[in-house]
C-alpha cells in the first residue's frame, strides 16, 4: 500500500511527503517494467485504463475517491517505466476496495486504450 502521508487527506506539507513519495514512485518503476517485461509489452501505449484493485488490512469504509490521489506518485512510476509516455495518458476504470488482513496491498490490472 502507498505510505499514508502520501493520502490526499494528509496534512503534512510537502517536505514530510517528499521521501515517501519518491521512493513510492521508485517502487512502481520497477515493479512496472517487471511487470512489462513479464508480459512481453516492448513499446508504451498510446492510451491506457487502470482498474484499482485496493485490498485493506481494515474493515472500514474508505473514500473511493481519494485512492487515485493516493496512487499518484505510482502512475508517475508507471510512466517513468514507459507503460505510457506520460500518466496524464492514463484513465481511471474500475476501483475495488477489498479486505486482506495478512496482505494488503494494490493491485493494478493495466490495459491499452485504442
């Protein structure tokens, strides 16, 4: 899951979200070239849609609208890693929030727009 701080919610200014975000954006960097490679993708997409798979350790309601602001820091990741040229080329499709006690975490399901 993306640091807390990095929530649009957070109140911290930007020196406290600056290390959390761009070691979150590291992280989706090369987990999206892996990811890539894994799947045989060799060239960016001209467009591409981004279902939200949010798996919390927690049985609260949280504001599905704000996840994508959470992962923000990741779709530049994405980017950086050349799934798209920029992440303005992403469009946000389905958001599930689901429940995993042991393993939270996001899982993205990325496919090219036509």
């Amino acid at each position: 899951l993306p640091p807390v701080v990095l929530s649009p919610n957070c109140q911290k200014g930007w020196k406290a979200k600056m290390g959390p975000k761009k070691e979150y954006r590291e992280h989706a960097r090369e987990e999206g070239m892996v990811a890539a490679y894994e799947q045989g993708v060799t060239d960016h997409f001209p467009q591409a849609e981004i279902d939200v798979d949010w798996y919390d350790k927690q049985r609260h309601k949280r504001d599905e609208l704000n996840v994508p602001g959470y992962l923000k820091a990741g779709f530049d990741g994405l980017a950086d890693a050349g799934i798209v040229e920029n992440d303005r080329h992403f469009k946000i499709g389905r958001i599930q929030i689901l429940y995993d006690k042991v393993n939270p975490r996001v899982v993205l399901k990325i496919k090219e727009l036509t």
